[in-house]
C-alpha cells in the first residue's frame, strides 16, 4: 500500500511538472458532513462571473470537484471527461463546478478551452476553499487543491467525498451519485 501511495505521489508531481515532494492530506470531508459555503470567481465561456454555492444549491445538487491546476496533463483531461458529461448532469438536475488553487490566472481560457465552454470554473487562490473541504495538497512550497470530488445535496448534505490522483473515475462516480439522489427526489 505506501508503494501505491508513493506512486501516486510521483505520478501526481509527474503530471502537474512539479518538483517533488507533493505530499496530501487526505482527509477530504465525508458522507453526511455539511458542506462549507463558499463564493469564489469564476469564470464560465471564458467570461468572468461568481459562483456561489448556496445559490448553486437552490437549483439541485451540485458536482464541486477540485483540481490541482489549469492546464497541467490530468486536469485538462479531467476537464474533458467533465465537459463531455454536463449535459447528462444537467438533465438530472445537477450543477458541475471545478474549483482549482493553481495557475488561477488561467480560469478564463481554461473555462473556455478545456472545459469546453459547458461548466464553470473557479480560482481558490491560496487554497482558502480547499482547506475548508479538507483536502489540499503540498507541492514545491505552494498549496494546491487535491483532486477530490463532491456531490453535494440542496439541503447541503455531502452525498460524495472522493479522493484519488487518478482522474478517471471521478466523473462516473460522480453521475452514480447523482443518479442515486435523483431517484430517491425525483424533480
């Protein structure tokens, strides 16, 4: 188990072009805890907005996932696989956000280049938002938001706290708790 941790690690300090050592925290908030509000910058189509969750939440459920920073190899792809499944969250009745602490100077073409111009992105600069969701990361002297999703219920219930380098499961994991939720309140 370390040797797939400390892989994880390399891999993680690999994608994002980083100087080692990255080190996690894991321990990401989990089912059942209450989601900590928050209002950050954004941007959705490449143009500034705001994203609130407590207004997020009015409408449905919401996908918040973080992301280590724009641009690097597994969020771009991550982005992708996001991107490509808004339309279904929607259709369920769910709101997609991702909220990064690195290269936050970049959200807008990020937004609009690699997240295809379907969700909106937003910047935690200092990771201030990913401390309060317990799961930031180490990574050459800076703080930076750990690859963990959400999904998280209009009454502000975590129905979702998944933690893994890896983006790929992110996404279907994600939409199983979505669905889940949707049968259980249908709209």
């Amino acid at each position: 188990m370390r040797m797939k941790s400390t892989l994880g690690t390399l891999a993680v300090a690999a994608v994002l072009g980083l100087a080692l050592p990255v080190t996690s925290a894991f321990a990401a908030l989990q089912v059942g805890e209450k989601a900590p509000d928050f209002e950050l910058k954004a941007a959705l189509a490449g143009k500034p907005t705001t994203f609130s969750l407590k207004q997020a939440l009015q409408k449905g459920p919401v996908v918040l996932y973080f992301f280590p920073a724009a641009f690097s190899a597994g969020c771009t792809l991550e982005a992708h696989d996001f991107a490509e499944a808004t339309d279904e969250f929607k259709k369920q009745g769910a709101t997609v956000i991702g909220v990064t602490a690195g290269n936050v100077e970049q959200i807008d073409k990020f937004s609009q280049l690699e997240c295809r111009d379907k969700f909106t992105v937003a910047a935690d600069p200092g990771a201030k938002v990913a401390a309060e969701y317990k799961n930031t990361m180490q990574a050459k002297g800076n703080t930076l938001s750990d690859r963990t999703s959400y999904v998280i219920a209009p009454d502000g219930k975590i129905l979702l706290s998944y933690t893994d380098k890896n983006p790929d499961a992110h996404i279907q994991k994600a939409m199983d708790a979505v669905k889940k939720y949707r049968q259980a309140n249908p709209a």
